[in-house]
C-alpha cells in the first residue's frame, strides 16, 4: 500500500471517529469537551478540523493563547479551508487586534474570491477603525454592489462622510437577497484605487470577440455600470450561448433590476452548463427562495450544498432563516448553533438563537 494511500485511509477513519466524539462534546462540560478533542489529536495530530474545533472551546473557555495556537495550526494543515482562514483572521482581529495579520489574511482571503462579502466588510470594518476612511468607503461600497441589502455596510458607510462618488446606486432595488457572482480566472486586485473611476468602457466596436465582451462587462460591473453592461453580455450569450460565467451575471444584474423571471431564466442556464458551480447554484437558491418564495425548490439546493460543504456560513443562515419562516425553529437552532460553534463572535447567529430561546422559555 503506497504512503498516500494509507494517509487517505487515516484521514477516512479519522473522519469517522471525529464525528462519534462531537456527538459527545456537544453533551458534556467546556473542560471535558476540550480533553476529548486533545485525545483525538494525540492519535490524528494532523485533523484540521479538530485543531479549528479545539481553538473555538478554548476561545470559549478564555484561553486567548491556546485558541490561537490551534486556529494557526488549522491553517497551515488546511490553508484553502476558507473557514479557517476566516476563524484566524476574525481572532487576530476581533480578539487580540492584530490589525497587520488580520489585514493580510482577509487580502489573502479575497485573492481567491474577490467577491467575499465577509472579508470584504471586515476590511471595511479595520480600515474605518485605523482611519483610512477611503479605504473603508471603498470596501463597504463593493460590498454593497454585490449585495445592496447588506447591513452591515451601510452602518459603517453611515460612520463616514458623504460622498457623492461612492454613494450606493439609488436605482438598486430593495429586499433582494445577497447574490455572489463567480471569481474570473484573472481576477481584479482586491482593493482598487476606484471602484467606479478605474475601469471605463471602450468605444464600440461593429464586431466584438466574446472574450472582449465578457471582459468589458465585467468593467462595467465593477464600475457599477449595470446598465451598460447588460447589452455586451446579452451580445455574448447570442454568440455563445453555453457560456455559464455570463448567464450568472445577468442572473444577478436583472435581479437587481427587479426584472426576476429573466433573472431566473439566467440563474438556471449557469446551473444547467455548471452543475457542480458552487456558486451558481447558491445565486439560483437565493433568488427561488427572496424573489419567487420558493422555499422547498430553494431548500432542495440548499441542502444538497451543506451535504458538500458543512461549514460554509452563509449557507447555514439561508437554510436557517427557511427553517424559521415554515415554522421550525428546532430545526433553525441546529444550523445557528453549527455556526456559533464555528465563529462563537457571530453576533447575528447569537441573536437569533437567543430569539428562539426566549420563545420556548415564553
């Protein structure tokens, strides 16, 4: 048997104990929760995922140093787990206010996915409280084309002057839920200097090459030339009609338009040329469950990318909030407690589960 092999069986058969002993853990006191985690290290030293639960029980219990020790330790065995580099880069900064480390995490963070409104809004968050306005203003309004709704970018571009440049487009429409659009394969850097000044339209031209188009488009999205951009990728799709990446943004252009079957038509051919596009399928869920209330045929996908992915937090909201709005709350708390185990500093998960507490104890 080679060395890789027996390694992909350890890992399998760690695997498998793992889940047997957090069954435990979530039954027995902080402390003893820990020594059941620090056994199964001593026998799987390099579980990533038991390094990053370990670091969560001893955050829990005040144990600042040890959390970070096994928060690091959980990156370096897995450092493409975005969980995890967002675990560390949240501790650096929330807990010890390591703002250098915590900034170059999140950069790291959006080189691989430009559109991560977390590490975006956690930018944003540093920026405002090191007083590089600028930067903060640009980071939450990115944030804010991505997802016109979202919170928490507003209350930190509240915290900053008005400017006239930056300002979210008045023509959003309300009450659409967050939309991601999927990362190019030559992405643009993370922090552009504008995100409305940098990139600027060519001429037009009588015949375009679709990579031109999807090039150009793309420009213009990140300008927040939503309106110009649509015609060049409906010209693209007429010319190349299984091109996935431009059915995806006009999904999520026309849902912000409000124009929600067209989006819906779009969100659907991503799908259908990409079934396994991660995020393709998370853009057509949202928009069956916030613009059609769709709830079984959104909580389908929904649950098929949590049985590939258990710890991507912006899937266990969405599939919490569904379990909330049909009326089961026994089975939101699972999906909020997921969370708060994984991120204890999750403020809106903590507030919602105490929402469903307060209600049982009524």
């Amino acid at each position: 048997m080679s060395i890789s092999t027996n390694q992909n069986l350890i890992l399998i058969e760690g695997a498998a104990t793992y889940e047997r002993i957090l069954s435990d853990v979530r039954e027995v006191e902080l402390d003893e929760g820990i020594r059941h985690l620090k056994d199964f290290l001593k026998i799987y030293p390099d579980f990533a995922k038991a390094h990053n639960d370990l670091a969560v029980l001893y955050y829990r219990d005040g144990n600042a140093l040890k959390a970070l020790a096994h928060y690091e330790k959980a990156h370096k065995l897995d450092s493409g787990n975005v969980t995890y580099r967002k675990n560390l880069a949240d501790f650096y900064f929330i807990e010890l206010e390591w703002t250098g480390e915590a900034i170059h995490t999140y950069l790291d963070i959006l080189k691989d996915n430009p559109f991560d409104i977390e590490a975006l809004n956690a930018l944003g968050t540093i920026s405002l409280q090191i007083g590089r306005k600028e930067q903060a203003r640009q980071y939450f309004s990115r944030t804010l084309q991505l997802d016109s709704n979202n919170n928490e970018a507003r209350q930190g571009l509240q915290q900053l002057p008005p400017s006239i440049a930056t300002a979210p487009d008045s023509r959003q429409i309300p009450h659409v839920s967050p939309v991601r659009r999927e990362m190019e394969q030559q992405p643009p850097a993370p922090v552009p200097p504008s995100f409305h000044d940098l990139f600027r339209a060519a001429p037009s031209e009588p015949e375009k090459s679709p990579d031109l188009l999807y090039r150009e488009a793309v420009n213009l999205v990140d300008a927040d030339k939503s309106d110009e951009a649509l015609p060049l990728l409906e010209a693209l799709v007429a010319q190349v009609p299984d091109n996935a990446f431009a059915h995806n943004y006009l999904g999520v252009l026309y849902q912000k338009r409000g124009d929600l079957q067209k989006s819906r038509n779009h969100h659907e051919a991503a799908v259908r040329l990409q079934p396994e596009n991660t995020i393709f399928r998370k853009n057509l869920a949202d928009l069956l469950y916030s613009g059609f209330g769709a709830l079984e045929e959104a909580l389908r996908i929904y649950v098929k990318l949590y049985g590939e992915d258990r710890y991507d937090m912006e899937l266990l909201k969405a599939i919490a909030h569904i379990c909330l709005e049909v009326d089961k709350p026994d089975d939101a708390r699972f999906f909020l407690e997921r969370i708060i185990a994984a991120k204890p500093w999750d403020q809106d998960a903590a507030e919602a589960l105490r929402v469903i507490k307060s209600a049982v104890v009524q």
